[in-house]
C-alpha cells in the first residue's frame, strides 16, 4: 500500500469517528429532552419513572377544580379508567375547563399526585394532541 493511500484510509478513519461522535453527542442531547406521554392508568400501573419529567394527558374531571391562594390550584385528571391529582402554580391557559382535554408537563408527586409546571389546554374545540385522543378512545366506556 502506498503512503498516499495510507493517508486517505487515516483521513478517511478520523472523519467516519468525528462524524459517529457527532451523531452519539446528537442522541444523547434529544434523551435528556424527550418528554414522554403517559396516561393516568399508565402512573398507577407504575409504568412510569418518579423521578423523571414526563407528560401527563387526559380529561379535566368535572367538578374537580379547587383554587387556592397564590395561583395554587388542584384539580384530577382522568383517561377514563383511572384518573390522577394534578397540582400546579401559576396562571392557568385561557382554553382550560372542565370536561376538557389537557396535557401537563411535570412529575410525580406524594401520593400519586402529579406535580405540573406547565399546562397546556386544546386550542380549540375541535383540536385534541394524538395522544390525548389515542389513549382517551382506547379507555372511553362503551357508550359515552
């Protein structure tokens, strides 16, 4: 083999490493991002990490709302099947009712409660996230 192909397989050897470098530093910052969807019934079958940020998607129950001071407010979440406490601070979207659609960002709390930091409500009647929708029609009763 002649020095000058040498040289190529060894430029050639550094820009296929620098480029798998590249894509694992890619990957490892899109996991530490990644902010999963799960379902009320997904957080009591325990299919879920505590100690990690996810998403938490369903319906606002009916009657669940309570304001506290200082922008507190609880309300329960539900998919249907099991439904879940949800506490958040701050001001809450224009669009949130009860009987509507939310997604919260956030994590686990004490006792299966869900702790958001930030909500996001369907923007308009007709609009619902794919998840939100997938997971509520899986566990909807037959009937409603």
């Amino acid at each position: 083999m002649s020095p000058k192909q040498k040289q190529r397989i060894y430029i050639a050897m550094i820009g296929l490493s620098a480029l798998c470098l590249a894509v694992a530093l890619v990957l490892y910052a899109l996991s530490q991002n990644i902010n999963l969807f799960f379902t009320p019934t997904d957080i009591v079958e325990q299919k879920v990490d505590a100690s990690s940020q996810f998403r938490l998607g369903g319906m606002v129950v009916k009657d669940s709302v309570q304001r506290e001071k200082e922008l507190k407010v609880k309300f329960r979440v539900t998919d249907f099947n099991h439904d879940i406490e949800v506490q958040y601070q701050g001001i809450l979207p224009d669009l949130f009712r009860e009987g509507q659609g939310i997604v919260a960002l956030g994590k686990l709390g004490t006792e299966n409660s869900f702790v958001a930091k930030e909500i996001l409500a369907k923007h308009d009647e007709n609009y619902m996230p794919p998840e939100v929708a997938a997971a509520l029609n899986k566990n909807k009763p037959v009937g409603k």
